[in-house]
C-alpha cells in the first residue's frame, strides 16, 4: 500500500507498509479481523512464505483457504474444516440413503399398481399370492433399475423407521 492507510497486517504487526507488502492485496485495512485470525492460527511469517511460494493468480485463492481454514480451527480446534468437511459428508450419505429408499418405496408401489396381462392360455391360471416372491420379483427390479443392493433390504419394508433427523451440527446447534 505505502500510502496513508497501512494495510491490515502492517497495521497489527505495527509496521510500516511498504509498496511491494505482499499482505497489502488481501487483508485491506477495512477488514483487520481477517489478517488478525489467519495471524493467530497460521503465523504472518508461515502465511508470507506460502504467499511467495505461489503465483499471483493463485494468491487471492490461498487467502480465501486460509481464512476459512482459521475460522475453522477457532470454531475446533481439534479438526478444524476437516470436522466441518466429515459432518457434511455424513449428511450427504444419510439424505442418499433417505433417497434410495423413498425410490425403491416408489417402484414397489409402482409395481404393485401394475396391471395384470392375462395369458393366452384357454384356462384361467390362479395365481396365489407370495409376499416373498413379490419382494424377490421387487429385487429384481430394482437391481435391473440401476439401485445398489444394500438399499433392497428398505425396498419393501413398511417399517421404515423415520425419524426427524434432528442433528447438532459441529458448531453446537441443533439443525432440523
């Protein structure tokens, strides 16, 4: 910067700013939070060096992952935006699965609803009911259509447990 405001780091490390300070483009002055967390976590001598170390294109980037990685570790320290990423991917699972099985409930009603073709034969064939032959007739299906066979088991189930998926989040809140 090197004119009248320092940029946010000069201003907390209480240097002068120089023209070339390689902090200037990224933590302005406006903002001293985001120097100031990314400082408390990483260093202003660790985040200078990796800001050498990479392109200009890719610094702006860098700043961004580093930020949210800070806040991150502030929030937990103890896994920091790997919490936050597992958490995600925890719910990302548990809504396929919700997902499967809502597809699999569907195609059994689909296939219970339809019609039944009469054969050519002159005598009428009586067809007996099997609720094992349905579900393996269901399995078939649904393999064919492409579901995974770990879901087969909830295709025909009518006692799905659903519950409100009530969940705390890594922050401490309860999410719907």
């Amino acid at each position: 910067m090197g004119g009248n405001s320092p940029c946010a780091s000069c201003k907390l490390l209480r240097r002068r700013c120089a023209k070339d300070c390689i902090f200037a483009p990224y933590f302005p002055s406006d903002d001293p939070h985001k120097f100031a967390i990314v400082h408390k976590v990483f260093g202003a001598s660790n985040v200078s060096k990796m800001l050498q170390e990479l392109p200009i294109h890719q610094r702006a980037d860098a700043v961004s992952s580093l930020v949210y990685e800070a806040n991150a570790r502030v929030r937990d320290p103890v896994y920091g935006c790997v919490g936050a990423i597992s958490y995600l991917q925890n719910q990302v699972s548990q809504l396929q699965m919700q997902l499967a099985v809502a597809q699999a409930e569907i195609l059994c009603i689909q296939m219970q609803n339809e019609p039944v073709i009469p054969t050519p034969h002159h005598h009428q064939i009586i067809h007996h009911h099997h609720p094992v032959d349905d579900h393996e007739k269901s399995s078939s299906y649904l393999l064919q259509n492409g579901l995974p066979q770990q879901y087969l088991n909830f295709a025909s189930s009518s006692n799905v447990i659903h519950d409100s998926f009530k969940r705390e989040s890594i922050f401490g809140d309860i999410i719907s």
